[in-house]
C-alpha cells in the first residue's frame, strides 16, 4: 500500500523567499499533527498536499500520486483552509451543498450530504442563515462541514480552531478524532501544541521549512537524549531525598525550592524505576511527581533553540 504523504527533497520558492526546504518525508495513513510556529511553512506544505501549489524542486507524492492538476487525488481530499473563502450571501447549506455538488454529487444527494455533514459539525441552529452573518466559529463549523462532505479518505485541516470558543474547540477536536476512528487520515495543522496533542499522538514538527522530527511524543523525546529530562518531586524531606539522588550516575544534577525538587537525568526511565525502592529506604513521602518535558512545547523548545 502506498504511504499517505511521500515527500523527496520537496522545495518550494517563493523568488528569493523559502517556503519549503528540501523536505523529506514518509507518513503513514493515521491522523498526524502538523506544528510549527508562524511562518514555519506549514501552509506551503498544505497547497503542495492539496496540488495548490507546484515543487520548485523535487517531487510530492499522496496516496502515491502527483497531486499537481490531479482531478483523482482532488476527489479524496477534504481542504478546511485557514482563511474563510466564501459566497457570503449563500447560507451554510447552499454553500457545502454547491461544494458537494463540485465534487461530483448529484444535487439531491448533495443537499443531503450538505444537511447531515453541517448536523454533524454542530451547526443545525444555522444550517439556513446566510454566511455574512456568522461569527468566526461558526464559519469554522461550516468549513469543517464542506471539507467533509464528499467523505475523503484524507481530510486536511489547516488551524481549524482559529477563533473557536473553549466548547465549540473540544466539539471540534472531538469531531477530528472521530474522523480518525472512522479509519480516515487527518493532517491537523497548528501552532498551539497542546490543542493537537488531545487530537492524536503522532507529529510532524516544522520550522524554516525543514522537518525538525516526526513520530510520537516519546518517539521524538528518544531522539533527544542529550538533552537533559527534567523530573519535579514534591516530598516531605526534599534535602534527604536530594542527597541520596544526587549520588545516583543517571542524575546529572538536583535543585531545591521548597518541598520541590528539580530532577535533570538523561536516563529519566531508570530514575522511575530506582523511585520506590530508593523512597521505601529512606522513609521519604513523595507525594507528587512528574515531567513537563514529555510535552510539545517542551520538546520544541529544546529543538529551535538548545537542540539545534
């Protein structure tokens, strides 16, 4: 089976201006998280998936194919742009139904299809007001729903929770996973990082056009070892459990503040598993333990400054 997105040294110029760099890559069918800060390149990426835009250089391959002028790639892709493109006088019915109709429906089944998939969003209240009266998320809603329409096998969402109140984001993101479960691939594209971290697990991180990493969170952590993992402890005898951590050859260093302890380890899995017995020796109460560098922004941090 052909892999979902298959990239071979993609360059796209912009004159003078890079917007994707050499950029390699492999990615399986599955929901993926595309995250970079603005300006990363992540929406030049998106037009080369959806044959929007040509490769200066190199070549881009979906669902095995050039997606460049390709009518059959078109047909099983769902585009949820960033910005709005609408006819703000249709209402959300007649704008997905005509989109639906684009995609090769007929036009009752069309005007179903518009109806169930606008349901399904969320936006039944408004299924049959015009679009120029919308807010922000309720435009969202509807791109969503004539990205989804046509049931493509890739549904490409490009930071669809722009402008979404905190319900209507849980709605959608829950929406996204859905899709997912249904067996269809997802590329969420965004710059908030914990929003597509409760979406799914698997990433592509991109910065200056480049893949930074790609894989899951502990995935992509293994690939930065060198890069001290920091581990916070809340005790009951911080300096007594300091000093026997500090002795430890996985634990490169150990700070104080107050009952907290600060942990950095390279080998943070051999530190879990030295905890209890390490505790049940010297009498110490842990009673909170954890680690923020298990999370996207932590990892990310680490690789556009430290790690790179």
């Amino acid at each position: 089976m052909a892999p979902l997105l298959e990239c071979r040294s993609l360059t796209k110029l912009y004159g003078v201006i890079i917007g994707v760099n050499t950029l390699s890559l492999e990615l399986e069918p599955g929901v993926h998280g595309l995250l970079g800060p603005n300006g990363a390149g992540k929406s030049t990426l998106i037009k080369l998936i959806t044959g929007q835009l040509r490769p200066t250089e190199g070549s881009i391959r979906v669902f095995g194919e050039d997606p460049w002028n390709n009518a059959s790639v078109a047909k099983r892709v769902g585009y949820c742009p960033e910005h709005d493109a609408f006819w703000r006088f249709l209402t959300a019915h007649q704008f997905v139904k005509t989109l639906a109709g684009i995609s090769g429906m007929s036009a009752r089944d069309a005007a179903d299809a518009a109806e169930r998939t606008l349901v399904r969003v969320g936006a039944k209240e408004y299924l049959h007001k015009p679009i120029s009266t919308f807010s922000k998320g309720m435009r969202q809603r509807t791109k969503l729903a004539q990205a989804l329409v046509h049931d493509p096998d890739l549904l490409i969402l490009d930071e669809p929770l722009s402008g979404t109140d905190p319900v209507g984001r849980h709605e959608l993101m829950d929406i996204i996973q859905d899709v997912g479960q249904e067996g269809k691939s997802v590329i969420v594209s965004s710059h908030v990082m914990h929003e597509v971290q409760a979406m799914t697990d698997r990433f592509l991180l991109i910065y200056g056009g480049r893949v930074l990493a790609a894989g899951d969170v502990l995935e992509i952590r293994r690939l930065m070892y060198e890069i001290p993992h920091r581990i916070r402890i809340v005790c009951n005898a911080p300096r007594q459990l300091a000093s026997h951590l500090a002795g430890l050859e996985s634990v490169d260093g150990v700070q104080i503040e107050g009952e907290e302890l600060s942990v950095t380890t390279r080998e943070p899995r051999d530190l879990f598993a030295l905890l209890p017995s390490l505790t049940a020796k010297t009498g110490v109460t842990i009673r909170e333990m954890g680690s923020d560098d298990e999370s996207l922004d932590a990892i990310f941090e680490y690789l556009v400054g430290d790690g790179i």
